[in-house]
C-alpha cells in the first residue's frame, strides 16, 4: 500500500490498484499550500463525518474524478444533492465489499454536523480490508472501549489515529487506543493543522516508544509504503 499525507486527517491510500482518499480538507490548510489539490487522485472517497474540516474539498474533487463516495447514509445523500451522484451509503456495523477490499464502519465518539449546521449523520471510523493487509482509519473519535471490538475482530497492519487532543483523542489516549485495537503501528493524524491541536513531537513519538508502538507524524506531501 501507498500512502500520501495531504494534512491534517487527509490521507490517499493506493491499494489493489485503486486510489483511496479520507478526509479531503486541503484547500483551507495553509500547512497544505503546496499541495495540488487537482492532481489529487481518487477512486474513491471516504467520508468520516461532516465537519467542515473533513470534507472542506469533497465536492470538487468528487466532479474531477467521478469517485464514489463511501459514507454514511446522510453524507453520501448530501452529496448526492451535490452533484456527486455515485455513493454507498453506509452505517454502523456495515460492511461492504469493494472491488480493493472491503470497509467496515466502526463507532467513533464525535459529532457530525455540516458546516451550514444541517445534520450529518453519526460520525465514523473504518475498517479497510485489502489483500495486502487490513488498516483502521479512526476519524475523530474519543478512546471508546468499542475499539477493543476492532482489534478482536481484525489483524490491522497499521492505523490512522488522531492524536491532537481537544476535539479528539489526544496522544496519551490514542496511546491505549493502539493497545485496544491491538496494533503497534500507528500514523498521527488531526494534529498541528490548528492552534487548539498542536502537539509535541518528539515527546509524543517517545510516549509511544515507551508503550512498544511506533508513532509516525507523516509530513505533508510525504509517500510512505505499508
Ligand atoms: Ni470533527
Ligand atoms: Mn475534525
């Protein structure tokens, strides 16, 4: 799998052949400047909720590339209203098999309003099972014991955890969120992009050092393989 970071919790994910992207919120991310929002490919996109922070890009790179947009229910209508007219509409508990895997929607503790305060839905994490290994893209959540679910029920290569505190879980929790969904490789996400979730990083990739996980803080524009 490959992975590009485009910032805050924007990830793309390339796997079976196909480009998967979470998240998109680049345009508004100063941090994100150099990135070339229309060179961004996508197959299809993955919606975690509707904050504007999440989908701040979803609409326009939806039309350039005809993704299908993978969410809940009230987001991939919304889109759908936008324009954006090939969705799965999803919920909790779902799983659906793709033609790069399957994805699996998991509980996240959050909320999900639209920027204009129109409901969102719920928020969600996922589950991506691939044939070169499965991965759990958390959203914005707070720790939850439902994550020990994921890692009983899931052999995870790695994770997507946000780890800025104050809106989400911050490093000490995602901390045992790892031990929960019982995976040691983790990739920082929803961190630095704002004032209220900067974080430390040498002291945070040392407090999972200390737990026996590895914590990578991605720089934006950066391809890493898993
Ligand atoms: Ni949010
Ligand atoms: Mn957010």
């Amino acid at each position: 799998m490959n992975i590009t970071y485009y910032g805050h919790s924007c990830f793309g994910v390339e796997v079976s052949g196909k480009h998967l992207l979470f998240d998109p919120f680049i345009s508004p991310n100063e941090k994100a400047a150099h990135i070339d929002v229309d060179a961004i490919p996508a197959d299809y996109i993955l919606v975690s909720h509707a904050h504007g922070d999440h989908i701040a890009d979803l609409v326009s790179i939806g039309k350039r590339t005809g993704a299908t947009i993978i969410s809940n229910y009230e987001i991939v209508t919304w889109c759908q209203g936008q324009g954006l007219d090939k969705g799965q509409p999803m919920n909790h508990g779902g799983q659906w098999t793709f033609d790069f895997g399957s994805v699996k929607v998991v509980n996240a503790i959050h909320s999900s309003s639209f920027p204009d305060g129109s409901y969102g839905g719920n928020p969600a994490g996922f589950v991506v099972t691939t044939p070169e290994g499965a991965f759990y893209y958390s959203g914005d959540t707070a720790l939850t014991y439902d994550m020990k679910l994921i890692g009983d029920q899931h052999r995870l290569k790695f994770a997507f955890l946000c780890i800025g505190d104050n809106f989400t879980m911050g490093v000490k929790d995602a901390i045992r969120a790892a031990k929960f969904i019982d995976c040691d490789d983790i990739i920082g996400m929803h961190y630095d992009t704002f004032g209220y979730i900067e974080i430390d990083h040498g002291r945070s990739k040392a407090a999972f050092a200390a737990a026996d996980k590895s914590l990578t803080l991605m720089r934006i524009g950066d391809q890493i393989q898993k």
